[in-house]
C-alpha cells in the first residue's frame, strides 16, 4: 500500500486514509463540496460549480491520459502480433531446414551403410566363392538394397554342388542387376516380366 502510495500516487483501495499529495487536495475539495452543498446562498452555489467543473476537466484530462494509454498500448500489442507472425514464420522455416536435414542424415546414414556392407564383401573377396552359400552371402552383401536370404534360404544353398557356382554367381548379378532395372526402374507395364528376364 505505501509502495503504490507512493510510486503511483494512488488511493489504498478499501482506507480513507490519507496516503498522497493528491488524497489532501481529494479531502479539501470533498469537504468544501459538502460545505457549498449544503449552502444556500449564490455565492457558494457558483464556488462549489466551479468546483465541480475544475474536477471535470480534472477526470477529461485523466480521460484523455488513459486513452493515450490506451492507443500506445494497442499500437504495442500490434507490434508484438507482426512480431509473434515474424517469429512463427521463422519457426516454420527452421522446422522445415530440421526436417530437410533429418532426411539428409537418414539418406546419408542409408548410404553409408550400404558401402560399408558393399566394403565388408569386398574385404571378404580374398578369393573366388566356391560354393553357392559363398555366392549369396557376396552377392547379399553388394547389393544389400536389392537382395535379401532368410536364414532358410541362406541353408538350402548348402546342398548345391560346385558345379553350378558360376551359373549361380550369374543368376544372382542378373537379378541384383537386370531384373531389379526391370523391376523398379524401366516402364515394363504389361509386360511379362518372368519372361523377359
């Protein structure tokens, strides 16, 4: 109370007591309105008008300070509205660079993999396949994207002799190759796919 007393020269809300330079002019004015009201005589009727006027053109001046106020505060509150407009858009345009950039990360992540598994099959090349299991394992890890065995499909490999390691070894590049051009790249709409390969 005595902090807005004094700093904003303001009344306590709820005392009558005197608590600014204002509130003894207020208490002066009031006990002299009482005074001229109940007065008969002109004089004191003309006095307490004057009264009464000066503390209207005392609350238009307040009227007129608020409104002031009142202006500089909506011209704010638009210039913080453009401002918060600025800023979402800048949002936007950094979620869209974040998101941009993930999907950057993740290709080049993909990338990445998929040479180091093509290096890994390379590294592990010191000869020949001989055996057709040999002959999917390298070809799986070439073209990791393109062709995938099951652990099932890696087993009946066991059971195929030497003699068909390099018509496997062909059969596998074709379908890592050609098949998956055919397949995923070239317009082959009604086209027999078995049978062209």
């Amino acid at each position: 109370m005595i902090v807005r007393g004094v700093a904003r020269r303001a009344n306590a809300t709820g005392y009558l007591d005197v608590t600014s330079i204002e509130d003894i002019e207020t208490r002066r004015r009031e006990i002299r309105l009482r005074e001229f009201k109940h007065a008969a005589d002109d004089r004191s009727k003309i006095e307490w008008i004057e009264l009464l006027e000066q503390d209207n053109q005392g609350l238009q001046a307040k009227v007129r300070e608020v409104s002031d106020q009142f202006q500089a505060s909506v011209g704010r509150a638009e210039d913080l509205e453009d401002q918060n407009i600025d800023l979402s858009k800048e949002i936007s345009r950094l979620n869209y660079l974040v998101q941009d950039l993930s999907q950057k990360h993740a290709a080049a992540a993909d990338a990445a993999r998929l040479a180091s598994s093509r290096i890994d099959a390379l590294n592990r090349l010191e000869h020949l396949p001989t055996t057709v299991r040999e002959v999917a394992e390298t070809i799986q890890g070439l073209f990791p994207e393109r062709i995938l065995f099951t652990p099932q499909g890696l087993a009946s490999t066991s059971d195929r002799t030497e003699a068909v390691v390099e018509l496997a070894w062909e059969c596998l590049w074709a379908m890592a190759t050609t098949l998956h051009s055919m397949f995923f790249v070239e317009d082959t709409q009604g086209v027999d796919l078995e049978r062209k390969f």
